[in-house]
C-alpha cells in the first residue's frame, strides 16, 4: 500500500481547498475537494470497502498460446481480405473468433459472451466483410452503447477492408447531423451507430431498417445499462425481412436472457471462459489528503514507469480542471468527457492511440468500450461509483498479454 507523507511541499491542485489551518481570506475554494461544509460535492464510491482495490496480478495465458481449432485460412476468406488479415500481423483466432465465425458466416443468429479485449470485434466483422464481398447489396447495422466504441469499431473494420469495396459510415450523436446524412445516403454496406442517433436518423427517414439483412448488437450488456432497451425493440420491429442478430456481451445476466427469446432465432451460444481482464492488473491504493492529490499524482506521473496513463475523475467538471492544471504543468495531457464536441473526443482519443499524448484525463465515458494499446497505468483520482464502474475502468489497462496497473486514491 502507498502511503503520502503530510509533509510534501510541493503546490497542491490549485482547485483543492486551503490547508484546515490557512488564514486565506478568500473563503472557501469553489474549485474541488471542500470540508464537509454545506454545499459540498458529492463523494464517490464511500461504500466500497477500499480492501478491493488491492489485490495482485494473477499468471494469465498469453492469446497465441491458447487452444483453438481453426487457422484463419480455414475460414476460406476471400483472398484480398485474408491478406489483409495476414498484414495487420494476426497469426491465429482468439477463441472467441475461433468458435463464431463459422457460425456467422452460415448465417446462424449468435450470442457471444466474451471480456473485451478478446477479439470480439473481428469475430464478427470478418465474416461479415466477407459476405459483403460476395453480395454487395447487403446491409449491416452496428449498435454499440458509447460513441467512442461506435468509432472504435468502424475503425477496427476499416482495417480489415484495404482494396475491397467495403464501405462504411458512423451514426453517432455529437457529430455533425448533415455529413453523416450524406455518408448514409450514398448506401454503406454497413452503418455504426449509438442508439439515440440511429433512431433519429429512422425518424428523418434517412435510415431504413427495412434495407438490413444483419443485426449485430456489441455491449449489450451496456446498452441495457443505459436504458436502451426500448431504441432497441424499435430498431429490430422495423426490420421486416428475415434477417440475422448477433449479440455480443461481456457479462450473461437475467436482463440479457429476458431478450434472447425476443432478439434472437434457435442462437448458436458462444461463451469463451478467460480470466478477467482485472486479474492482469496490479491492484493498489493511495492513503492521501484530499488537498494533496495533485501534487501526489504529479509525483507519480514524472516516474518514468508511468509511460501511459488513463486517470479517471467522477465528474465533467472535475475531469477538465484536472486536466487544464496538468497541461499548464507541462504534462502531456487530454481529456474526454460528456461536454467534449465529438470531433475532440474523437482527436484526442487518437492523439493517446499515437502517443501524441502519454496521459489522458476521463470521466467513465472512457471506461467501456476504449481498447488501448499499452496503457501502463490507471489512476482513480476519483473513487468509482460502484465496484463494477471500478472493474471497468481498470480492464482498460493490462490488455494485449501486459501486465497493467491501477491505484485508486483513497481520503487518509
């Protein structure tokens, strides 16, 4: 356990409050931590017994290593799209990919239980790509919960597509409305959205969901989270045709089973045991002051095993004044949260992809669905709201076969 010695002259965070015995005659900081005084922000996550957030990194097996039945070539790929398998440096499937994509590619409806982290994204984009080689004219709607997971995965596809006619477009909000009308009229093969959006873009009659032959839901359990339950009916109402849904979830509970019967025709069930992600990662806590958690996390990233670093803060607010104080620090520094323009979002997210940046600043926006190479460290500046927001926010690093570290910053 880290402990923080009270003696530290360093400057605090210039938004913490005053020292207990400071004569400042300003009155109370309006910025972050206050006493107990009344009009104090929230505290997040002083139920969680902080035991939790220690635990030790567990021996795991690396991807490469695990048993599979098929080789990529087994799958008989068109060839364009197995060299550009073989180019992005894929030896073999994981065992998600391993035991879906046959499956998909006869065209069964499928749920699919994996972490994140597996290749759950390929398991299902591959053999779509390669249908959609074969049969132009067919149509496929992405939903995923969170717009960066909804870029994410028009990425991760668009990687897979080089020299073929595969065309995709994004339906997500906080983007501009009339060029993504405009991409979705010119009939991408597939279109990847967030579920307000897609539902809009139906309104305006810019999307048919009579066109799709292809459903594929990834993060159901998140979407269910985030009460998209009924955007989601809806969607899968309009889709007249017979047509193929693939669900695609981290975690199997009684709301996900509840819509299987309803989502889904005779599924082939697909669940791949791994160990969580979370038991990658080094587990530890930070005994600090409150005033005195910038300067301690300043310490921390100026160590030079801190190469990249994702913090998390519980609110918009807190998120941008963190990360405005450690930018004039001279960190490398970004940051994401709810009242971020998309286009920055999407930018800054790219820049700590790139290395451009080596430290981002986040609410739990970016704790689902961001997969990041090479993330050394997650910081909780802020405790989390629930244990489960606290598993996710550190799967974020100790990914790819790494061993990850996450220290969570408790009040001392």
């Amino acid at each position: 356990m880290y402990h923080q010695n009270s003696s530290r002259s360093s400057r605090p965070f210039r938004n913490f409050s005053q020292r207990p015995n400071s004569s400042s005659s300003r009155g109370p900081s309006r910025g972050f931590s206050r006493g107990p005084s009344r009009g104090a922000p929230r505290r997040f996550g002083n139920k969680i017994n902080p035991a939790l957030f220690i635990k030790k990194a567990q021996e795991f097996t690396k991807i490469e290593e695990s048993n599979t039945v098929h080789q990529f070539e087994d799958f008989k790929f068109e060839p364009q799209l197995l060299a550009n398998i073989k180019a992005m440096g894929y030896q073999k499937p994981t065992p998600v990919q391993d035991q879906s994509i046959t499956e998909i590619m006869a065209g069964r409806d499928l749920l699919g239980i994996a972490n994140t982290g597996t290749g759950k994204t390929a398991a299902f984009a591959l053999p779509l790509i390669n249908e959609i080689i074969k049969n132009p004219r067919k149509r496929v709607l992405i939903l995923a919960p969170t717009r960066e997971l909804a870029q994410q995965i028009k990425e991760d596809i668009r990687s897979f597509t080089p020299g073929l006619r595969v065309y995709l477009a994004l339906a997500i909000g906080g983007a501009y409305l009339r060029e993504q009308i405009a991409d979705i009229r010119r009939g991408p093969n597939i279109i990847i959205g967030t579920p307000g959006r897609v539902m809009d873009l139906g309104r305006r009659r810019v999307i048919n969901f009579a066109q799709f032959d292809t459903l594929v839901l990834d993060e159901v359990d998140r979407m269910l989270d985030m009460g998209f339950v009924a955007d989601i009916k809806l969607v899968v109402s309009q889709i007249t045709q017979a047509h193929q849904t693939l669900f695609f979830s981290a975690t199997m509970d009684r709301k996900i089973e509840t819509l299987i019967d309803t989502f889904l025709k005779d599924p082939v069930k697909v669940m791949v045991k791994t160990t969580p992600t979370s038991s990658h990662v080094d587990q530890d806590v930070i005994r600090v002051e409150r005033y005195q958690k910038e300067s301690v996390l300043c310490d921390l990233l100026n160590k030079p095993e801190f190469k990249k670093v994702l913090i998390f803060s519980s609110t918009k607010l807190y998120t941008e004044k963190l990360y405005v104080s450690l930018q004039e620090k001279g960190f490398k520094v970004g940051s994401i949260h709810g009242d971020k323009r998309q286009n920055q979002r999407i930018a800054t997210i790219r820049s700590f992809k790139n290395d451009s940046l080596n430290i981002l600043v986040a609410t739990d926006v970016a704790a689902r669905g961001l997969d990041i190479n090479n993330i050394t460290h997650v910081i909780n500046f802020d405790q989390p709201a629930t244990y489960d927001d606290y598993i996710h926010r550190i799967g974020r690093t100790g990914r790819a076969d790494q061993k990850g570290f996450a220290l969570t910053f408790i009040d001392a």
